[in-house]
C-alpha cells in the first residue's frame, strides 16, 4: 500500500505530456469503477445506517471523544447502524459506541500519504477503503439515513456541506443533519446568517436543512423523530 500511495504521488507531481495524461486518465476509470462496485456490493446490506463525522485528532479522553460514542451508542440502541471514515479520533469514538451497543459499527477509511489505519472497532466484514474521497463520499451520501457533525476540521466541513447542498438543490432525498457542540458551530453559524444569507446567496429557509445539539439525548431524539413523522423505522 505504501509503495502504491507514493507512487501515486510521484504521478501527480511529475509532469505528463497530454497523450500520458489521457491514457492515465482512461485507465483510471477502471480503479474507480472498481472501488464503487466494491462499495455498492458491501453497503447495500448493511441496513440503516447515521454517519457520524469530526476530527481525527481528538483524543480518548477529550469532552468531545465522549460525547460521539454516547451519541452512537444510542442510535445504534434505536436501531441504526453506524458509519465512520474508519479513522481515529471522532471515527473511532463513534465505531466503539456502535461496537459495544452490539451494532452495526461500518468503516469507510480513506488511503492517505500517512497511511491513516483503521480503528479496532469496526466490522471485520464492514471496513471498506478508498483510494478516491469522492467514490468514499458517494457511499456516505447514498447509504446514511443522517449526518452527525461533531467538533472536526475541513473534512468535516467538506462531508457536511456537500450534504445540505445535495438537499438543498433536490439531488438527494432529505434526511436529517446535526452539527453537535453548538459553542463550536456557533462562529460559523453566525458567518453564515451574517454574511451568506444577507448577500442573498442562500436563503433563509435553508437554514432548516440542519439542527444544532449539544446531548446525545437531544441529538439522538431528533434523528428519531425525524423519522417517526414519515412512519419510517431504522429497524425495518
């Protein structure tokens, strides 16, 4: 995998000339094809499912590791199954609540130049790794039933936008989003009331395609809910 990755790597950097970059190109097709025919096989049978994204530096002992493994404990008492990037920090805190709730506890890890490894607390059969974000982003969109957001970085930030705009522009049906913490959404939530919403770039209505929490309680009720008023089930 190593060898791979840094290869990889001296390819992106190298220049190509346009016909190597074509030919490259083409060939790539079937790696990617490849990785989402592997994920669509292993994630059609896992049932519903939340995902729950934050940072991968949180440590175990940190407010925030805590309250993303209650949070998934309970969902997955309620009936869901549990969908992490497969990493550290918030991903592994939220595979250890499915993972001791007796669960589905799913991995979706991502080949990186620092080689991020999988947590222990993920399926042996549910642990799936991608070489492409956007192949391993298509499986978060199309096989969650919810998005959690805890504390995290520009990943974070990069999985729960594209969500609330795949909803916002009907691409994907609506489910339910929560950025939990709300002292640390909070700056961010106000820049975008501020300054997206007043430039007219969004509008106000668009602020209710996600909720702010701040317990599992109130996190895991919401998700719950969400669902009771279509009659719908996790456990169907």
């Amino acid at each position: 995998m190593e060898n791979s990755i840094s290869d990889n790597m001296q390819d992106s950097i190298l220049p190509k000339s346009w016909s190597e970059t074509i030919s490259y190109d083409t060939w790539e097709i079937f790696k990617v094809m490849s990785e989402m025919v592997e994920g669509f096989q292993k994630l059609t049978r896992i049932g519903p499912c939340v995902s729950i994204f934050g940072s991968a530096r949180t440590v175990e002992d940190n407010k925030y590791y805590k309250l993303a493994e209650e949070i998934a404990y309970l969902l997955t008492k309620s009936g869901f199954g549990i969908i992490t990037g497969g990493g550290r920090g918030i991903m592994e805190a939220a595979n250890k609540g499915a993972h001791f709730a007796g669960g589905k506890s799913v991995g979706l890890n991502i080949a990186l130049p620092f080689e991020q490894k999988p947590n222990p607390f993920i399926d042996s059969n549910k642990l799936l790794t991608f070489d492409y974000f956007f192949v391993r982003k298509t499986m978060f969109m199309k096989y969650s039933m919810g998005f959690i957001a805890m504390p995290g970085g520009f990943g974070t930030l990069d999985e729960l936008t594209e969500a609330i705009t795949l909803i916002q522009t009907h691409k994907m049906v609506r489910f339910p989003i929560v950025l939990v913490c709300k002292d640390y959404w909070q700056g961010l939530i106000d820049w975008i009331k501020s300054t997206i919403m007043t430039e007219g770039n969004i509008s106000k209505s668009d602020l209710d395609l996600f909720k702010v929490t701040d317990t599992a309680e109130e996190t895991v009720n919401y998700i719950t809910e969400f669902y009771k008023q279509y009659s719908l089930k996790p456990n169907f």
